[in-house]
C-alpha cells in the first residue's frame, strides 16, 4: 500500500481552504469597519464630556482643538482612522463634533469631508455619537 496523497485530495482540501477564505474576509472586514467607527464614537464622546467641563468653567464651548482640548485636556483629535472637527454656533453656545472615519489606506491625518468613508457626529446635549455610512453617488 503507497502512502501520501493523491492529487485530487489536495485539489479538494485547497478548494474547501478558498471557500472558507472567500468567506471569512468580508466579515473580518465589516469586524474592522465596527472598530474604528467605535473608536471615533468614543473619542467624539469623550470630547463631549471635555466640552461640557469647558461649558462649565467659562460659559462657552471650545472651537480650539489644539490648543485646549487635545493639549491641555488630552482628548484625540485625530486617531488611526478618523480626525474630528469641531463647529461652534450661537457665540460658542453651541457646537457639533464631526469626525471623519477612513476604513482603507487612508490614516487619520488624511480623512476629511471629501476623503471618508463614515462620518460620525455628536453636539452638546448629546448622550452618544450617530454614524452613518457614506453614500456613494453615481
């Protein structure tokens, strides 16, 4: 009797390994698609509760990113895969956070209102971010 295998059972396992793969690589990237959506999340509402602390000191929210918020109080302004921007209304009474998240060959330094592909927000009054997906046009 010979041992080792034939070349149909290596055809067969090569096959059964292709279709696990074309099957688990789109789910690991919706995986990483949820993470760093979750990470701009969670930095946009650590920079709501620093605003608020700001609101509650001098009566005004911060349109300062650099200086104040992500200097003094450490929040992240600009992570892996988003960068947020801050827009204050109503003689800084107000303001709406935007970060801007990138899930493909883009670093975070590099997302911005044309370059993204999820775009989360939060204003003050807000208890947690909303993302939406971009929507491409045609």
């Amino acid at each position: 009797m010979k041992k080792g295998f034939t070349l149909l059972e290596l055809v067969i396992v090569l096959a059964i390994i292709a279709v696990l793969s074309a099957i688990s690589y789109p789910l690991y990237s919706g995986y990483k698609e949820r993470v760093y959506r979750a990470e701009a999340e969670e930095a946009l509402i650590s920079l709501s509760a620093v605003q608020e602390d700001y609101f509650n000191s001098y009566r005004k929210y911060s349109k300062n990113l650099n200086n104040e918020l992500e200097n003094f109080y450490g929040v992240n302004i600009t992570g892996d895969h988003f960068k947020i921007t801050v827009t204050t209304k109503n003689n800084n009474t107000s303001y709406t956070a935007t970060a801007h998240v990138c899930y493909v060959g883009s670093s975070g330094s590099s997302c911005n209102s044309t370059n993204y592909d999820a775009v989360c927000t939060i204003s003050n009054g807000d208890d947690k971010a909303e993302c939406e997906q971009k929507v491409e046009t045609n």
